[in-house]
C-alpha cells in the first residue's frame, strides 16, 4: 500500500471511530443483505467518512475440509494463490489478461495503491481486498482481484520452492518448545478431528499442485461465497463489485451448487490426559484444555463474560492472581475459547520455571475447578460488563475492524442487528448463567494437560489421581 493510502487511513481513524461510535449509541448500524443469483450472500456496511473499500470473502475451505493425510493442503492452496496467473479465460476483458508471475502481480498491486490478501484457518478460506474508492483505482484493483480468485495458476516450480521453505519452517519449530507443546495438545484435545491436524513433512511431501487445483475446484464456487463490504459504496456499486470478483469463476457442475459432504463433530474427552515432553528449556510451557462450544451455542455470551473472568482479561483475571500474583509461579497465564464451525477449545496456557511446573499446573487447574463450580461473583461481574461495554466502540472503529465483525455476522448466520444488540446482550448476562454454561462446557476432570520442559517426576497426588501420564524422550532440536 502506498504512503498516501497510509495517510489517509490514519488521518481519518478517529473520525471513524466517532463517527461508527455515536451510530452504535444513538441509532442502529445497518447492515444490508442480499443473495446475487450465483447464490453469493452480500453484507453491506455503507461507511461514506472514508474514501475506502474493503472487502473479504470467504468460503467453506478451510482446515476442516482437508483430506485425510493432507493436512495443510487448505492453507497451503491459500498461500499458492499469488504466486502466478494464468492467461484470462473465457474472452473475459481484463487490464490483466497475460499470464502473471509472483513478481509482476506484486507490482500490479504497488501501482495501485491496493492490496488483496489470501488467507486459511480451520473453517474457512478468504481473500480481502482494499483499495480506495476512487472509480478507476476500484475498477482496476476488482479487476485483479478477480484475476486472483477465479484464474490462479498453482505454478508447479514455485511449489517445489515453497514446499522447502515451509519443511525447514516446520524443522525449525522443532527447536521451540511452545510449538513443540501445541503439536502436542492439538491432536490431544481433538482426537481425529481435522482441527487438530498439523502440517508435518510427511503431510506436506504428500500434497502436488494437483491436489491444489482439484481442492480449489471443489470449494471456491461462487454460490457458495459470503461476501462482506464495508466502505464508501452504494448498494448497486457493491452488488456490481461482489459480481465482478466472482465473476471468473467457473460455474459448478451441472449448474447445481452441491452441498459439501458434513464434517463429523468433535468428541468431547472420556478421560484426562497428561502428556509429559522433556525438552532442554529455561522454562516449561504448560497447555490445558479441552474441546470448548460452537460459536453457534446460546451460551456464547456468559461464556464470553465468564472467560474475560477466568484468565481472558488479563491482570484482572483469576488465573493471574492466583498463579502470578499470590504465588509468584508465571509470568504471564491466559485463557481463551476458540469457537468455530465446531467445539474451539478452551485453552489455558502458562510458562514458569521447571521446578514449579507441577504446582503452577495443580493451582490452575484449581483455579478452573473452582469457577466452574462456584461461578463468577457480582463484582467481578459489573467489572466484566463495564470493561466491555465500554470498549466496544474500539471493536469497530477502522473499517478493517467493522469488516471482521460483518464478516463474522455473514459466516455465522448472525442476526443482521448484532451489532446493534450486542451492549444489550452483555449487560443481561448473570452470574448464574455464567456459572451454569461453565458447569456444561467444561469438566476439569476430563482435561488434557501437555507440559513441555526439563523432566519431573510425578508428584504422589498425580500418580493416585487417576491421570494417564505419558513422559516423552528429549527431543534434539533441529530433529
């Protein structure tokens, strides 16, 4: 993105923010909704205080849909879209109509003052594109967007470079405990499921530019896009745009968007797990955790409150004063949701020194014990509500910020007034329902704990509390 496009952002963020601000306070932030005839959903937030668009799109391409001994094969095809074009199909018009390398795409994007982003997590894939909204400078960066997500040419000599690239990244985060712990606990807490499948060499010597391309047929469709459109435009321009990016893709089979085959749920644990790495670190790293809820559940609200609580609200919250603050045993202790498409997980991660890793770990589980029990109290809730409510105008104040929160409404089938409702929802939650969702989504009896760090051995307490232990060999960094 060019300077100007950068000053014209900053300049302009806090009239944004007032702006977006007093329209949350004082009257309803509309999103508009309409369904194309390629079956694409449009979300539409007319924010006129900018000369900007921004746009993302995202499809059911994620993770989840990867097939069973190709892990990474969804983000890696995200990260393969820029690196070259393929000559414009169809007779189709275009500024852009040769084939393109990574190079020459890079400086398309420079002249323009634009940009689009390719991107893969568990659920989904999406591309994001910004450019102001000045008709030629917008009518040229759609028109290769749409280059990029219709025309991608999966350029086999380029893979070959990045799959070296990414094997020496994954040998590398061999040599780093905090990684060496998540790849632990993923598959702990998930089981089979494809959220806790990780990338690893053999995954990734597996995966061609054919399974590229063959993915890439499959889910990026247009009928199956959720468009969302925050910016200076109105609703006939943004319908135009949404169009015109989907435009060069090719029409499904038959004519007919085929439903994606269903992903089976995630199982919840039968049985605690501790999972004992040793590794030569300064210090152990500790995960715990469990399969959490659906960003669908009705409880996502008193689960929102209750974790902000528990360890999401930093030096305010449980876990830091019980494992920081009172006893000295991390520096830092967290914990967070991560609902989806399926069960996210709850996890509550810590680092602390090797000779206080196994109290560290029986005070927060303790702590977790505890609230689920016991839930949170009144003044912990007022503290909660207060610190929330008045923080949302933060949640949406650039047009980036306002697009993630469309974009999560347009994914999740939100109500389209969510935005609107959402201080009201906050401040209705009680203690009591806090309390109750905790006591059905989490059974601390049933957690996974990984620590990863110098070897120690059990304490009495751990051998007759019914944990599987699992002690692991050293690992050898750079193995």
């Amino acid at each position: 993105m060019n300077l100007p496009v950068l000053h014209t952002l900053r300049s302009s963020a806090f009239g944004l923010l007032l702006t977006l601000g007093s329209a949350v306070a004082f009257a309803a932030l509309p999103i508009q909704h309409w369904t194309q005839s390629s079956g694409a959903r449009i979300y539409l937030v007319e924010s006129h205080s900018l000369p900007m668009v921004d746009v993302q799109i995202d499809f059911d391409a994620g993770g989840r849909r990867n097939p069973l001994g190709k892990a990474g094969l969804a983000s890696l095809t995200a990260g393969h879209i820029d690196k070259g074009l393929r000559p414009a199909q169809g007779g189709r018009a275009s500024a852009y109509p040769q084939a393109m390398d990574e190079n020459q795409i890079g400086e398309a994007w420079a002249d323009l003052g634009a940009g689009l982003n390719e991107g893969g997590s568990s659920d989904k894939m999406s591309f994001s594109l910004r450019s102001l909204s000045e008709p030629d400078i917008l009518a040229r960066a759609v028109d290769l967007a749409s280059r990029h997500i219709g025309e991608p040419a999966f350029p086999a000599d380029i893979w070959l470079r990045e799959r070296e690239r990414v094997a020496a990244s994954i040998r590398e985060s061999n040599t780093r405990p905090a990684s060496i712990a998540e790849k632990a606990w993923l598959p702990a807490v998930y089981g089979g499921h494809p959220y806790g499948w990780e990338i690893t060499e053999q995954t990734l010597a597996a995966i061609s530019v054919e399974d590229m391309r063959a993915f890439y047929a499959t889910h990026i469709q247009a009928c199956r896009a959720r468009v969302s459109i925050v910016g200076a435009l109105t609703r006939a321009q943004a319908d135009s745009v949404a169009a015109s990016l989907l435009a060069r893709l090719p029409a499904p089979p038959n004519g007919r968007c085929e439903s994606l085959p269903l992903v089976a749920e995630i199982q919840p644990l039968q049985a605690p797990l501790l999972r004992e790495i040793t590794f030569p670190s300064a210090q152990s790293h500790v995960l715990i955790g469990q399969p959490g809820y659906k960003r669908s559940d009705p409880d996502f609200f008193p689960m929102l409150l209750g974790n902000y609580i528990l360890g999401g609200g930093g030096f305010v919250s449980r876990l830091t004063q019980e494992v920081r603050e009172r006893r000295g045993l991390s520096y830092s202790v967290y914990s967070y949701f991560a609902p989806g498409m399926h069960a996210g997980a709850f996890t509550l991660g810590l680092q602390t020194r090797p000779d206080q890793a196994r109290q560290a770990v029986q005070v927060a589980r303790e702590v977790v014990s505890r609230f689920v029990a016991d839930g949170p109290t009144e003044a912990e809730m007022q503290a909660v509500k207060d610190n929330l409510i008045g923080g949302f105008a933060l949640r949406i104040d650039s047009n980036r910020k306002l697009l993630d929160q469309v974009a999560a409404i347009a994914w999740h089938e939100l109500p389209l007034d969510y935005l609107d409702t959402w201080t009201q929802r906050v401040r209705a939650v009680t203690q009591g329902q806090v309390r109750d969702a905790f006591r059905r989504k989490l059974q601390p009896d049933r957690m996974v704990t990984v620590t990863v760090g110098p070897a120690a051995a059990p304490t009495a307490q751990e051998r007759t509390g019914g944990l599987l232990v699992l002690t692991v060999p050293a690992l050898v960094p750079g193995s």
